[in-house]
C-alpha cells in the first residue's frame, strides 16, 4: 500500500494494550438495515490521495446516496495514531483496520460484515479480516507480490529476462552495479515500513506457507521461505547492491529516484507499480520505464506471485451511522475504480487484472491466495511472532539484519538466523 506504516514489536505491544484497555461493544445500529442517509468519517492512510482521487470519490458516492456526507480523516502515522484512538470509540465510522488488531480482538471494534462462506462468494481476501467464520473487513484493493524495477536502467545493464532464482537476482544486481550508476537494490531502511514488503513475498512457495510457518522449529533454514527471503535481503546489502547510507534513505524521494533511473530496483507489491510510473513521467520519463516482475523463485518452472488484499475497510463498532458505513464500503469494493486507479488486483471476484500486471501475464505467473487458517488458529503466526519478539509484519529485525549485513553491528547471516531460531522455536513451544 502506498502509506502503509507499521509499528514495531515496543509499539505493537503498547498499541495492544491500549486496545486491551479499550471498551467492547457499541450501539444497537446495524449497517444490514436502513436508510442510506447521514454523515460519515472515512479514516484513510493515503495522504497522497486526500485532495484528488478520494474527493471525486466522495462527489460520486454523494451524488448516488443524496443525503449523505463523507468526510476524511487522512492521517501520515496511520498504524501508530489510529492504534491510540481506538482507546476511545472515537475512530471514525469506515476506516482501514490496523495491522496491530488480532483476530481474536476484531469483534470488539468493528462490526460483523457478514459470513466469510457467504462474503467469499463475492468478495476476495474475505478471510484475511475474519475470525470465527465472520468477516469485519473488505479489502479496498489486492496486491501481487514481487519488485518494481527501471527497465531502462536493467536494460543498460543487459538484463533481458526476470531472473529465476534468488542467485540470477544477485547476479543481475551486481551487474546493475558494474555497468550504471544507479543504486541496484533501494531498502527504504529509513521509513521502516517498506522493510515489511519482503515479507509479504510469502506464498511464492505455494498457498500453505504462512500455516507452515506456524509448523516449523527453524524457519531460517535453507530450503524455507523465510531463510530464501532474507538470504537474499542480506546478500544484496552484503554484497554492496543497496544504497550506501541506510540511515538516510527517504520514501518519497524514492518514487523519483526509481523514476528517473537513479534507483534500479524496489521489492515493493504491485500498489506501488502506479506511483513508480506517475514519478517517471514526471521526471521526464515514460510510464514504459517502469516494469513488475515476480520475487526470483519459481516452484516446477512457474513463477508463483502471492496476492493478498490491502487494507481492510471495516465499520467501527460505536458508530451511530453503520448503514451509510456500510453503504461506503461496498460501493467503494464495487463501484468506485480504486483498484483498477491503483494498479491493483480487484476484491471483487472476477474482477479484470489492471494493465501494470501485464508482465505477469506474459511470464505466466500463477496468482496464490494463502490457506487461511484453521478456526481456532487464527492468530497463531501473530503470537509466535510476538512471543518470539519478531516482528514479521514490521522493520525492526530486518534493519537489524541489514545493519548486521553492512558490518554496522557485530554478527553475521549465520548467527542472526540462529539467533532468530531460537527465539521463534521457544515462543512456538509457548504457544502450543
């Protein structure tokens, strides 16, 4: 997602108990019955569309429900601001629900949508924000996992194909570095949450991955997803592929870096594909000079791309208008364009791929929903995970692997997965 800032393992923690703090429950207003009518606030992490894209949004939803009024709240520390409101019941009506809520805590701050048989039949990811068997959220978009790359860039560097493996991959960094200027491989280590996207390349390995993870004593060990993602996060730093000051790497300038040719390479998911594409054409490029190609694996000679929904546009349980909050959100699903804009994989089912992902189509990319889990383990992976005070989701062990990988602490990739290993190992015994 384009803002889409994650909080940290001290931050989670104080964000839960914020939440844990909070009061459950709310009104008696139900968004299955009504009137469409009356005014509603959409809080929203895109900044960047506040003005434009989400105002003529509001102006169509307005003109088909007269009477009704949507107001945003565009807010930049989305995860960690939003985590502090819901504190109170005073979290907007329609908001993205936050990465720090876990599913067995869902009922108590947004409102039942509807069954996940039933919602699934219509709607994709629809298991991503359920719990029980009930869904409180409907992804505004889907997002396909793998890297944005400058074409003109790779193409001076005489790559003429998407690298099938983790060691292709480095091969082709380094061949960025050896014959252009441009920093091969960006982290966005500054801002953190970019940190995160690597981990959302689980499922190149098949649908079951993250329900493995929750199986395995060393997930850092060769032949695992998580020690194939990381290897090749901490070889490129190693190696010298990414920019040479992690510290002072910014996400904006980012967009212009790529987009002008000064920036290689990106492992972000395919939100980011029209954001790369605005930033060349403003800077004088085309829209042609940014390419998506699939994380560098493939499972019997198949590229495996993992789509999953972004955000989750839930209804606050407190809210005294959930039938127009709800209205919002399945207008917003079905009828406003916003994934078709973004470059994004649609959340209704059946829906038409945009023209960035038509690489893929060419690669023959297969498109991998993960297995949610079973009832009863849903939040299983988030609590080995805080147990074991990684934060997958996060950036906080992974800039501590770059940072290893740079010589800016002592270690190296052997002790950090050990390391890693043993604390997931642990917390996995503690959670059964």
């Amino acid at each position: 997602m384009a803002r889409k800032h994650i909080i940290g393992v001290a931050a989670m923690a104080t964000a839960a108990a914020l939440l844990l703090a909070g009061c459950s429950g709310g009104s008696s207003n139900s968004a299955d019955s009504g009137k469409v009518t009356g005014p509603i606030t959409v809080l929203t992490n895109r900044t960047d569309l506040v003005d434009t894209v989400l105002a003529g949004y509001k102006k169509t939803f307005e003109a088909k429900y007269p009477g009704t009024t949507v107001t945003f709240e565009a807010i930049t520390d989305y995860e960690g601001e939003v985590a502090i409101r819901m504190n109170t019941d005073k979290y907007g009506d329609v908001l993205n629900i936050p990465n720090s809520i876990t599913k067995d805590k869902l009922a108590s701050y947004f409102e039942p949508l509807g069954k996940e048989d039933d919602l699934s039949k219509k709607y994709l990811f629809t298991s991503e924000q359920s719990f029980d068997g009930t869904t409180y959220g409907i992804a505004t978009t889907g997002n396909a996992q793998g890297y944005v790359y400058n074409t003109k860039v790779w193409a001076a560097a005489g790559i003429t194909s998407a690298p099938k493996t983790p060691d292709e991959f480095l091969a082709d960094l380094k061949a960025i570095k050896d014959k252009t200027q441009a920093i091969p491989l960006y982290t966005n280590y500054k801002d953190g949450w970019p940190m995160s996207k690597w981990q959302d390349q689980m499922g190149f390995s098949g649908p079951d991955a993250n329900n493995t993870l929750t199986t395995q004593d060393a997930p850092w060990t060769q032949g695992n997803d998580m020690y194939t993602i990381d290897s090749i996060l901490y070889n490129a730093v190693h190696s010298g592929y990414t920019e040479p000051d992690p510290a002072t790497t910014n996400w904006e300038n980012s967009k212009t870096l790529i987009g002008s040719g000064k920036i290689g390479t990106m492992v972000l998911g395919s939100w980011a594909i029209v954001q790369m594409q605005d930033a060349a054409v403003k800077a004088g490029g085309a829209k042609t000079d940014i390419g998506y190609y699939p994380f560098p694996v493939q499972v019997g000679g198949t590229f495996q791309s993992p789509i999953g929904g972004d955000y989750k546009m839930g209804i606050n349980v407190h809210s005294t208008n959930k039938v127009t909050a709800r209205a919002w959100i399945d207008w917003f699903a079905n009828e406003s364009g916003f994934a078709k804009d973004q470059g994004g994989v649609s959340p209704v089912v059946g829906g038409a791929l945009p023209d960035s992902l038509a690489s893929f189509t060419s690669l023959g990319v297969k498109f991998v929903q993960l297995t949610p889990p079973a009832r009863g383990q849903e939040s299983k992976l988030t609590d080995i995970a805080n147990g074991a005070e990684i934060d997958l989701t996060g950036n906080v062990y992974r800039q501590k692997l770059v940072d290893i990988a740079r010589g800016a602490v002592p270690g190296d990739m052997a002790s950090y997965f050990a390391e890693l290993n043993s604390k997931w190992k642990a917390a996995k015994a503690t959670v059964g």
